[in-house]
C-alpha cells in the first residue's frame, strides 16, 4: 500500500476494512454493486490510494450491526481535508453531517419509545399500589404506611421520568430540524454545482466556435489581397518598381491574417486596406512611366 501508515488516507482505509470484515458483505464485488462503483474503485477506496465520498462509506457502515459513526465521520474529514474541489469537500461535509443527525434522530426516537413505554409500566403499578392501599386501609397500618411511602416514590420516580422524556423529546426535535437544514443546503449546494458546470462547459463552446468562426474570415482576406497584388505584379515592367510588390504582398497578408495577435480583421475593413494599398500602387505607376 502507497503512503504513510500513519497518514489519515491509511487510516481511513483500515477503517474501511475493518467494517467490510465486519459486515454483511461478502466481498469486494458485493461492496462495488453495493455502492455502485466498479470494483477497480472500491479496492482504491479500501487500499488507501484514493479518498472515497462520503456516500460510499454510508452504504458500507449501513450494512455493519453496530457501526461507529463519529468515527468514521471524523477520519472521512481528516483525509479530505486537503481536497482540491472546496464545494464537493463542503458537500461531503455536509453528508456526513446529515448521516449523524438521521442517526441522532433514530436514536432519539427509540429512547423516547422506551421512555413512554417504562412510564406507562410505572403508571400502571401506581394505580395497583393505590388499589392495593386501599384494600389495606383498614387493615395494619404498618403495611399501609409501607405501601404508602412506596407509592410516593413511585410518584418521584414517575416525574422524573417525565421530565427525562420531556428532554429527549426536545433533543429529537432539534435533531429532526437540523436535519432538514442540512439536506436544504446540500440541494441548493448541488445546484450551484451544477450551474457552474454548465457555465463552464457553456464558455468553453463559445471560444470554440468563436475560433472556428474566425479561420474562414483570415483564409479569404488573405487570398484575395494575394490575387490583386499578383495581377499588379504581372502588369509592371521588370524593374525597382515590379520589386517593391512582394513586400506590398507580406504587408498585406500580414494585415489580413493579423500575425502580431490582434486578431482577424473583418471582410469589409480588410478589403477596404487592399483598394488603398491597390490605389498606391497605380499612383506610383503613373508617376514613373509617362503615358
């Protein structure tokens, strides 16, 4: 295996070991179709090369008997902490987040399902006791008053309960309601997510075309400039005259194509550039040949 041992990526995958050995999961291939990974992915999750998200440690905990959710939470943390993509880090954050509060949550519901339960059971030996006090009152007072002091801690006892309900009950519901924060931020963080790819891939295809716009408009001013400096060329005498028109053809084509990386100019300007570098050219020829 590559990387510290002691490195959080190691540890991590240990963990992930430990809970597969642990689980109901028979194999790699199991934990892959599991967790809809090929198995080439899984075995770099467990081998430690690469840091799985947040939903695939989820769907391996959640077929463990008695998983260990804060740590795995804490060890996912500690080795993505270096991740290159700060909003899938936030997102992954924000999954584990969601999977300790569910687990709050059920949790708390089934203690307070105990909690109702045991009051109901101490409630109903109340009502015996006082049946029975009852049915004793005129008998010996020892056993009555026994029974008496018995029943008043059962009353202590039972408003005790109460109350411890009361709490467990408020516990719930503050883990029900920041559960549903939690997946409210994770939708509107999923869906900055995918607008910023969209914008992306949405630039990337206007450069494109842009580009691709833009050879077509270069080629033809280029050529068309080449063809009227050549029937000039072709018309003059040999002579310093007839030399000077290969330059005349390198300025022009320089201009048209737009070597220096200001980009091509438009069909209309550059043709507008040619008929003054023509309109030159005749005046210098009926300056120096007469009629």
């Amino acid at each position: 295996m590559r990387g510290d041992p002691g490195s959080p990526k190691r540890l991590l995958a240990e963990f992930l070991r430990d809970c597969l050995d642990e689980s109901r999961l028979t194999s790699v291939e199991s934990l892959a179709r599991a967790a809809r990974v090929d198995k080439a992915t899984a075995s770099r999750y467990l081998g430690g090369d690469t840091v799985p998200p947040w939903r695939f440690v989820q769907t391996l905990l959640k077929e463990v008997k008695d998983p260990d959710w804060k740590r795995a939470a804490s060890l996912h943390t500690a080795a993505g902490a270096a991740g290159p993509d700060v909003m899938r880090r936030r997102l992954d954050e924000l999954e584990r987040e969601r999977t300790l509060a569910e687990e709050e949550c059920a949790r708390a519901r089934k203690h307070a399902e105990q909690l109702s339960d045991l009051l109901m059971h101490k409630r109903e030996e109340e009502k015996q006791l006082t049946r029975h006090i009852r049915e004793l009152e005129a008998g010996r007072d020892g056993k009555v008053q026994d029974l008496a002091v018995q029943r008043d801690a059962l009353v202590s006892e039972i408003e005790d309960l109460k109350q411890e309900l009361a709490d467990e009950r408020a516990l719930k519901n503050a883990a029900e309601r920041r559960l549903e924060e939690l997946t409210r931020e994770i939708d509107e963080l999923n869906e900055r997510l995918a607008r910023a790819e969209r914008t992306i891939r949405e630039r990337a295809r206007r450069a494109l075309h842009k580009v691709t716009n833009s050879m077509p408009v270069r080629a033809t001013t280029a050529c068309t400039g080449s063809a009227y400096l050549g029937m000039v060329h072709q018309a003059l005498p040999a002579g310093p005259l007839r030399n000077l028109i290969p330059f005349c053809l390198a300025v022009t084509v320089w201009i048209a194509v737009g070597v220096k990386g200001g980009g091509a100019l438009s069909r209309t300007t550059a043709h507008v550039v040619l008929a003054v570098v023509a309109i030159g050219v005749f005046y210098l020829i009926g300056m120096l040949i007469p009629l």
